[in-house]
C-alpha cells in the first residue's frame, strides 16, 4: 500500500460449472492513489510523444515555384520573419533581388492544417555566379511558432539534398546570423572568415561540402 489509502479495480473472469453454466467472479486488485499518479503521468507522456509523432507525418516538404498557389504564403512568411525586422517588404526585396525568386528553387515545410495547407518553414538555393557547383542557402525562415521543433533542419537537409543529389553542386554557403551559427555548425556546417554586418547585422559565412570531396 502506496500513501496509505488504497482504490479497487475489478476484473471479471468467466469460470466454468460441471452443470454449464458460467458463473461470474471477480478478482480484485488494490491499487494506490501514487500508484495512479504514476499512471496517469506515463499515460500523458505517450500521449504527447504520438501527438508530435502524428504531427511530423502531416508535415511535407515540397519544392515550389513563384506559380505555386503557396508561394503567396512562403513569401508572407519571409516578410514577417526576415524582411519586415529589417526594414523591407517584400515588393522591396523582389524589387532589388529578383533574381532569388525568379532564379531560385524554393523548399518549403507545408502543414496539413484542417483550414487547408499552412507554409511553416521556407529556404531557398540559388547558383551562386557563373559557378554552377557553388550554391548559396538564403531567405530561410520558420514560423516563429514553430521553431525548435526540427523544422530549419528539415528545410536544410532537403536543401543539400537538391544541392548535392540533383544538382551535383560541390560546395553550398550562407550567410548565417550569428546567433544561428551553431545551429549550422550541429549539422556539419564549417564557418569561414570572420564575422561582418549584413543589413546592420551580424552575420558569418556559414560552407558545407559532402563528405568525400
């Protein structure tokens, strides 16, 4: 006995009688108040722990286009998330660096929402030059949201994926904000140079290469 106070729980169990006939009886175990505790925490544990397993099956990485009926989203985001806080908007930004929409191949994380597809996370990878094996990772946001739960790194590994897989680029960079450069720097990114200010912020460039090369 747990806590000193004790609870029942019934099990019926069906035996059988020389005659045929079924004779109910009832076997009862006692349980304590902490015992239950215990139960209802481990119970709420597994709970949440499908809850995130369920969740990251409904959310889809995809390659869109400035065509894509979701690309009004993605952009959205990038203005909430990157532009905005610098003092932009996106006609602004589109305006002065058309080249990363038209040109660019845009990876978005897309959660199947029950009001319809919801953009949470978007980067995009641009040649970067004349030199078609040199990408460069930009405009990469996530909803604020819904950051810390793996989305950037999602977003990433689909980005080396088109890089190195399709692409057969050689080398990929950034221009990471330094307070993400660890984020980089936990998924095999390696830092060159020293740090400068981008848009009146601080920033590191931020290369990967495949293993191998």
């Amino acid at each position: 006995m747990l806590l000193g106070v004790e609870t029942s729980i019934s099990f019926q169990v069906r035996t059988q009688l020389r005659k045929g006939y079924p004779q109910r009886r009832y076997l009862r175990f006692r349980l304590s108040p902490g015992w239950r505790l215990i139960g209802y925490v481990v119970m709420l544990c597994a709970v949440s722990v499908f809850g995130l397993l369920v969740e990251c099956c409904v959310i889809r990485i995809e390659h869109i286009s400035p065509d894509h009926p979701l690309y009004h989203q993605q952009t959205q985001l990038r203005e909430q998330v990157l532009l905005m806080p610098i003092g932009y908007s996106f006609a602004r930004f589109r305006d002065e660096y058309a080249a990363v929409d038209d040109a660019g191949m845009h990876v978005v994380a897309v959660l199947d929402h029950p009001t319809g597809p919801k953009i949470i996370g978007t980067a995009t990878l641009v040649v970067s030059g004349d030199d078609p094996t040199m990408g460069k990772l930009t405009q990469m946001a996530v909803d604020p949201q819904r950051q810390r739960e793996g989305v950037g790194r999602r977003l990433v590994t689909a980005i080396e994926s088109l890089a190195f897989g399709e692409l057969g680029m050689r080398e990929i960079y950034c221009h990471a904000q330094t307070t993400a450069s660890g984020f980089y720097t936990s998924l095999g990114w390696q830092q060159q140079g020293d740090e400068f200010t981008e848009a009146g912020i601080q920033h590191v460039r931020m290369h990967f290469v495949p293993h191998g090369e």
